[in-house]
C-alpha cells in the first residue's frame, strides 16, 4: 500500500478517489500545517495554496493534506460529485502518482455555525528540515470496516454508548494500522482532532486516551460536525508536525 511521491519528497498509503489514507515526510523533510482563519472559499483557497507555496519556494507537489469544510452532510451520489472537480483540481496540479492521489484530506460538516459553501479549512506541505522526529498526517477515518463483498458502516444508525464505542474501536484499529505500515506510533502525534455531535466523552478514559498514550498529553480538539456522507456519525485524524502556523 506505500507509494513514494518523490517529487514531493513524502511516502504515502494510497486510499481512494479523493484521497490518500496518510502521509509522512521523507527524511530531510518535514509537514507544515497552514490553516485558514476565517476560512476561506475553496475555489479561493485553490488559488491561496498556489501563492503560498510559490512564496515559500515550494512546488505543488510538495502539498500532502486538505481540510474541508462543507455546508452540509452529503448523499453518496453527491459526494461522489462533490469530489468529481476536487479530483480534478489536483490532476491539473500535477498530483496524480502512479494513478494514486497523495494528498490526505478531512472533509466534515460543522452541525452549528455552518458554512455556507465548502471552505478551505488548510492544508499541508513538506519542506526541508533538519529538525529530528518524524511528521506525518492521517487523513479523516469514520466507522467504515471493509469485508469481502463491500464496505460497512459499523453500528450504523447506533449512537448509543455502545454504538459509539464500536465505532470508535473501528476507527483507531484503522488509523493504528496506518501508522504502523508506515512505522509510527501514536505517541508521535502533535494533534488528534474528533468531530461527533454525539457525546464521546465516556469513551475518552477506558478507550481513546490510552490508545495515544503521551499523545494525549498535547489534548484533544473535539470538532462539533458530522462526516461528510450520510449514515456516518464519527470521523478522527490526527497530525505530527513541527511547524503550524495560520493564515
């Protein structure tokens, strides 16, 4: 499942569509985070990305993440449209690797406060470092267990606290065999974002926190939104950077 992006100087674990499953930087190289605030449009935000990186004398291949944000949850046929020119967008930049998207991506929908057409909330990119540790970003990962004969929503339509814990267990197994195909460990993390509307907070002690072990020492940040797709109720990524800054 690893793919190398030399241009962009990143390894990535190839995903679907839209999106790879998560990245971490080469040696020699390190993932920044920029992030949005206030958001900005995300045909804008295009635009923003191109500038940015040509200041900082980065090529667009060098671009490993998105954070999106969207109106509201979507269909599967719409957000198969969704993603149509999105894809599109970074095949025009060049991104396309062996018939792979590299770049990561968390796409959610905030419950309050909505936005009125889907932001650019920021985005990552390597660039030469000698500061030592690795970096990485794991893309958004809701309660979906792929099992011969298609994909399943695990507990769908259960957000009791059981339901939520399988969910939740789905999740980390998931996000854990990534870092581990790429030879990380949770420990590592600088972030851990979780977007529910529904309480997980019983789940924080006996389940979540002793999976990050020191992680959660940097906290949590609990995003009130949904994923993207109906019949999703629970998404989390995280990120290991040494430089995060906003726009």
């Amino acid at each position: 499942m690893l793919a190398e992006n030399s241009k962009g100087n990143y390894t990535f674990i190839r995903g679907i569509g839209p999106f790879s499953a998560a990245v971490t930087a080469h040696p020699g190289f390190a993932i920044v985070h920029a992030r949005f605030l206030p958001l900005i449009a995300l045909n804008d935000g295009y635009k923003r990305v191109e500038r940015h990186l040509q200041e900082v004398q980065r090529p667009l291949e060098a671009l490993c993440g998105m954070e999106l944000r969207i109106p509201q949850v979507l269909s599967r046929e719409a957000f198969d449209e969704f993603n149509r020119p999105y894809i599109e967008r970074l095949k025009a930049w060049g991104l396309d690797v062996a018939g792979a998207n590299p770049v990561t991506r968390t796409n959610v929908a905030f419950e309050t406060n909505a936005v009125a057409e889907p932001m650019l909330a920021g985005f990552y990119y390597t660039v030469p470092s000698t500061v030592r540790g690795e970096t990485f970003v794991l893309s958004g990962a809701p309660e979906i267990a792929t099992r011969e004969g298609g994909v399943q929503i695990v507990a769908r339509g259960n957000t009791s606290a059981e339901g939520l814990r399988q969910k939740l267990d789905c999740i980390l197994q998931v996000l854990g065999a990534h870092l581990s195909e790429m030879k990380l460990k949770w420990e590592m993390a600088t972030a851990v974002n979780v977007y529910t509307i529904f309480d997980v907070h019983p789940l924080l002690a006996p389940v979540l926190l002793p999976t990050l072990g020191t992680a959660s020492h940097a906290g949590l940040i609990w995003h009130y939104a949904r994923p993207p797709v109906s019949g999703l109720e629970l998404e989390v990524d995280a990120r290991a950077v040494k430089t995060e800054f906003i726009l």
